[in-house]
C-alpha cells in the first residue's frame, strides 16, 4: 500500500450527532504547524539518482514491478508490486503481468476482502466505550471532517464514535469511486482462471498497526492529514505516475521526505510497512520453496532494504526483473 509524506494510507464507516465546542481558533490556526509546502512531481530518473546517492550504492532493484523469484533448488515464481488505487490508468495490467499469471500456480494476494473481513473492519473502527472523537481533537478538524467524511462513505451521524486512525486512513486517498482496484482486478482474473486463492493477511493484522498506535500519535496524523489534505491527494496523482512508470526508487524517494514529525512517521511506517514486511516473507517463503507461485502485495513492500527483493536476494534467491 503506497504512502504519502503526509502519513496517509493505503484504507471505510452513535447514533447521534455530536456539535463540537465553541472555539475561535480556526483551522488556519490549527495547521500551521502542519503545513507542509507541496512538493513538485521528480522525475523518475532523478528520483533514481536521489535514492542511490542515499544508499551510497548501485541498486538493481530501483525500477521495475514484476520479478522472476528462482529458489536455489531451482523453483521458478513470480512477485508483481500492485498499486491499491482505482485509477483507471493503474489498474490496466500489462500481457507480461497476465502472462505470468496464467501459467502460474496459486495466486498470492496481500488480503481477499471478504463479508466476514469486512465486519472486522467496520466493528473496529467506532468507539463503543462512550469516547467520541469530537473530545479527542479540536473543534475546527471536527468540523472539517463533517464536512469530507461523507464523500468517503462515512455518514454525518456516524462521525461522532469514529476513532481517529480510522479517519485518517479513510480520507488519505482520492475519493471513492464507482471501479475496481488492480488488486481487486487480479483477484477476478485469477479466479477466472481457475487459481487457488491464498490471502497473506487477515484484516485483524492490516488494522493492528493503526490501533495499536498511541492516541496522541493518531491525532497528529489525523491533524497531519487534515491540514495536508489537498495536498495529500495531489500526491496520489505524483504516486500514479511513478508507478506508471515503475520506478520503486522513486516511490521510495517520496515516501522518505520530510514529515511533521519524524518520530511518529517512524513509528507508523515500522508497523505498516517493515514488520509487514517481515510477516510477508516468512509466510511466501514456503510457496516459494513449492514453486510455480504469483504473489501480488503493494509495490512499496518490494523497494528499499527492508523490501522483499533485497532481503529475498539475501538468502539466496535468484531475482530477475520481468516488467
């Protein structure tokens, strides 16, 4: 799940209406110290250039988002990096990607939503001990937030037991529209083709990294992205074009820059992104070994150190770039 220098994830939404305080303080007030400058789109080759110079190294891994994963005793498979967007652009896959998946054997996806999944979902995301969000932030974000959450298929009525970190991976992506994800896409494709259908996480784990983030940190992400949040979705369509153009490097460049709070960010990131990771690779691993396997997770579980080619290379997997 690509992510923005905002916080903002790759994530939908007691029975009455709670009217924030009276407050003079307005939302301008409240966002100046979140306010970030917006940042012009890198090209992809200088994102390259930048994340080398970084890492002080020559990277085979900076471009590319389907790969040949061989096992040492000689096994082929494959790992395609997936965008979680809607954009009709994103969600196209190319012959090489449908190729591969045709003649490969289970398809491995980072989660299959599911009814049962689903309620997981919605059961988590309200208070249900009495806390309302309206006492945890100030009145101007409330306000902001009645004001956006509808369009993300959160009812007015239901925003008072919203928890934060809900609210914040609700509306740090573009509006939900009418089509399907690349995921979702692959996932109809497989199944059209008759694949075993194997899911790496259940929702329980997708959600444990948010929840178990302090109450403060979720706020300043929730004020964090309040603040940027016209900014947030331009950065969607900087996201879409580096991945268009299948520079892992670069959207690893983007997700690097500087934060509100670097602290926080680290924390956030450490369990969306790296100890997924680590839970990712234990559990392909054995696939892997059997041979023949697609796996499909989000394009930033592949890139950096802590990504899946890297530490995959490490034990002594023979990667090749396909597409």
């Amino acid at each position: 799940m690509p992510i923005s220098r905002h916080l903002n994830i790759l994530f939908i939404i007691t029975l009455f209406s709670a009217s924030p305080a009276v407050s003079s303080e307005t939302l301008e007030q409240v966002c100046q110290e979140y306010r970030q400058d917006p940042v012009e789109l890198i090209s992809p080759a200088e994102n390259q250039n930048e994340y080398r110079q970084n890492e002080n190294q020559s990277d085979d891994f900076s471009s590319g988002l389907l790969w040949k994963i061989e096992t040492p005793t000689g096994q082929s498979n494959y790992l395609f990096g997936t965008m979680h967007s809607q954009d009709r652009v994103v969600a196209q896959f190319p012959p090489h990607v449908r190729l591969a998946l045709a003649k490969s054997q289970p398809f491995i996806i980072e989660s299959v939503l599911t009814e049962e999944s689903n309620k997981v979902f919605f059961d988590s995301i309200f208070f249900k001990d009495g806390e309302l969000l309206s006492d945890m932030i100030s009145p101007p974000v409330y306000h902001y937030l009645q004001q956006v959450l509808p369009d993300y298929g959160v009812p007015v009525e239901k925003i008072p037991k919203l928890k934060p970190w809900a609210a914040f991976t609700l509306m740090g992506r573009p509006k939900p529209v009418n089509a399907k994800t690349l995921d979702m896409l692959l996932l109809d494709t497989a199944r059209s083709l008759n694949k075993t259908i194997i899911s790496l996480e259940n929702m329980q784990e997708l959600i444990e990294p948010m929840q178990n983030l302090s109450a403060d940190d979720q706020i300043n992400i929730l004020n964090d992205t309040v603040c940027n949040h016209r900014q947030i979705i331009k950065d969607s369509w900087e996201l879409v074009q580096l991945y268009l153009a299948r520079d892992l490097a670069g959207m690893m460049a983007f997700n690097n820059q500087a934060h509100f709070d670097e602290d926080v960010f680290d924390r956030y990131i450490q369990g969306i992104l790296y100890d997924r990771n680590e839970r990712m690779l234990k559990r392909i691993i054995p696939y892997l070994n059997d041979g023949s396997a697609f796996i499909a997770v989000g394009a930033l579980h592949l890139a950096g150190e802590k990504g899946l080619l890297k530490t995959l290379k490490k034990k002594n997997y023979k990667i090749t770039r396909v597409y």
